[in-house]
C-alpha cells in the first residue's frame, strides 16, 4: 500500500487521483471515475469532490492501493 502524503486538512478524490499518477490531468478525473471502481474505507465511491483524510483507504482498480497520511 502506498501512502500519499497531503499537507491539507484534506484532498478532493479528484485532485488524489492525480497526485497518486492514476490519471495525468485533473481533468481526466470525471471520465476516470465513470469508468473505474473506486473504494474508500471499503465502499465504492465514484464522487471527484469527496473528502479524502489522513487515515483513509483508497483503492483504485487498475492503479493500486493508497492510504492518505499528514505530511
């Protein structure tokens, strides 16, 4: 599991999506995320705007598994 680190309260699963290289531009997110299976904590979620914390689990189908920590 490879751990992204943010120096933010939190990070938007778009913006995550990104710095984590799953996608090159923000802008391929809302794309990306009609196409791939997203889970965070362990249930699916496909919003680009939901709030990723340091703590949580995010696991990308085809790019791998992340954990969000506090730099």
């Amino acid at each position: 599991m490879k751990e992204i680190g943010i120096d933010t309260e939190y990070i938007a699963l778009g913006q995550f999506l990104k710095l984590s290289d799953c996608i090159s531009t923000g802008g391929q997110a809302k794309f990306f995320l009609q196409e791939a299976v997203v889970h965070i904590n362990g249930e699916p979620d496909n919003r680009r705007g939901r709030k990723l914390y340091p703590g949580d689990k995010v696991e990308v189908e085809g790019c791998g598994a992340f954990i969000v920590t506090a730099k």
